[in-house]
C-alpha cells in the first residue's frame, strides 16, 4: 500500500513510501515519522509540521510521538458509543436545522475526550451532518482528533 506524503502549502507530492497491505502499528508509523521529521528538521529546523491522516494514524504512539516533538496533527478519530453520545446533541441541532431550513446542515462541536489508552485528555471535533436524505450514515458522526499544544 502507498503512503503518500504532500507539502501543505502547494498540496505538491513529496514522496511515497510502499509498505505492506495489512494495517500498520503505532510503532510502525512511528518509525516513518519520525525519519520523514529527521528529514524535515535538518533542512527547515524551524518549520511547523502538520501531520493530518486518517483513523489509521490515530493511536497512542503516534500521539505521543507527535506531542512530544511539537507536531500538530489532526487525525481522524472511529466513532465510538461515548463519542456518539457526547455528539448526539449536535446532531439533533443538525436535524431540526435541517428540517427547518430543508437544506443539508453541516455543525462541528469540539471537547475533551480521553480514551482508556491515553495518557491524557485531546481535543475531539465532533462534525454532524444531514442531507437531503437525512443523516448522513458515513459521515454524520465522524469525529478527528486535533492536538495543538492543549485540550479543549
């Protein structure tokens, strides 16, 4: 499978590293972080460093690693019956504008969240969206994780 790795401001391809197919662990997306950061560092020491992926980067390690050597990140985080609940206000201002204004409805909430296998609480962003046909079962309850330096 590709890891595809772009430069945020021209959205240019840097690289692609091929890994194996199956899911990879936190120490593995560790290992490639922190060589592409290496990278990075050495020519641009200064430089603020976005790592945005989806749920598949969302685990502790890769948490960690990022806090710890001052990357913001942005991950997609899965859904979980806690998250879904903590949501579910939004959502249900969703429906009701949506039905109000018969037009789809995108919100976004944010709070603190802290999974049984992190060491501390992060930030949740919380997007609720009905469409035309109602709530939109992929996306409606998706939730990222967002870290820059604090909770809340």
């Amino acid at each position: 499978m590709p890891f595809h790795i772009y430069e945020g401001g021209s959205g240019k391809l840097t690289t692609t590293i091929l890994r194996p197919g199956a899911r990879p662990t936190g120490a593995q997306i560790v290992m490639i972080i922190k060589r592409l950061v290496a990278y990075i560092r050495a020519y641009w020491p200064q430089v603020m460093i976005i790592l945005r992926g989806d749920s598949h980067f969302s685990c502790p390690e890769v948490h960690d690693y990022c806090e710890v050597h001052d990357l913001f990140y942005v991950l997609g985080q899965g859904g979980n019956a806690r998250l879904n609940t903590l949501g579910a206000p939004l959502l249900d201002q969703a429906k009701t504008l949506a039905q109000d204004q018969d037009r789809p409805v995108r919100l976004f909430t944010s709070f603190a969240y802290q999974a049984g296998s992190w060491k501390t609480p992060r930030r949740i962003i919380f997007k609720a969206e009905v469409t035309e046909c109602g709530p939109n079962p992929l996306h409606s309850s998706q939730v990222g994780l967002f870290w820059n330096g604090c909770c809340g």
